[in-house]
C-alpha cells in the first residue's frame, strides 16, 4: 500500500507531536504529502453568558499560538525534505471537521495521537481518536 496524502490532526499534546513525527516518518518511505490540522473548538471558548468579542480575542490568541506552533512542524518538515501544509479550522465539532478535510484533501492516511488534550479524557483512546477511526475512509494509524 502506498500513501501519497497523509493528514496529522495536531494539538501541541505530546501524543500528537509523536504523531507527527511518525508520519514524518512514512511520508519520507512513500514520498508523500504531509496534511496538518489544528481543529479550534469554538463551543469550548465558553459559555453562552460571555461577550462576543472576549471569544474573538480568544479565538485569535489561539491562531497565533498555533501559528508558532505549525512553524516547529515546518521547521522539522523541512529538515526532512518533507512537503508540509498546514491548516487551522475553527469547528463546532472535530472529528466531522477531520473526516470532511480528509475526504476533501484525497487522504491516503491518517496519523494521530491516541490521546490528546481534550476535555475529557478516556481511558483507552481519547474521544477524538475514537471518532476518526469510526468514521475513518482511509487507514488510520494511532499513536501512544
């Protein structure tokens, strides 16, 4: 099986730092594409009770620090000689956010922490996890 389109859902957490670094991994074997997505969770910005333009400032603040984040990827993408692109997508709800992008981006693969900093952890795969590999088109390769 070759993989020429791989997506890394990636939060910061260390399980997706792994992740990501694994399909770093791959897609130097299969010369492919490497996909990374930050997903920003609007409903967690707060409750309904908090002005607007406090989640604008929230929601920006978030960008900016996953825009430095994004820039590591870049950095070791590059080291590798890897084709990196990187997206952030504001969302209601990750895991249909994931699987539409995968679908839309053609994605041979995906590579994603088996944990990461979600709210509520599970005890055997984070709720994330679990959800990309119910409704996964492509392969899914979990790391711990």
């Amino acid at each position: 099986m070759t993989f020429k389109n791989i997506l890394v859902p990636y939060d910061g957490s260390t399980y997706s730092l792994r992740a990501f670094n694994k399909a770093i991994e791959i897609a130097k074997q299969h010369n492919a594409n490497l996909k990374v997505v930050a997903c920003l969770d609007i409903a967690n910005l707060g409750g309904w009770y908090i002005d607007r333009r406090i989640n604008k400032d929230i929601m920006k603040k978030a960008k900016n620090l996953t825009e430095k984040l994004f820039f590591k990827l870049d950095n070791i993408a590059a080291k590798n000689a890897i084709s990196l692109d990187s997206k952030i997508i504001e969302s209601n709800n990750t895991v249909k956010s994931l699987i539409s992008f995968a679908k839309s981006k053609n994605i041979d693969l995906i590579v994603m922490g088996s944990s990461g900093r979600g709210e509520f952890d599970k005890i055997l795969l984070g709720s994330v996890s679990n959800g990309i590999i119910q409704k996964a088109k492509c392969p899914v390769l979990i790391i711990k």
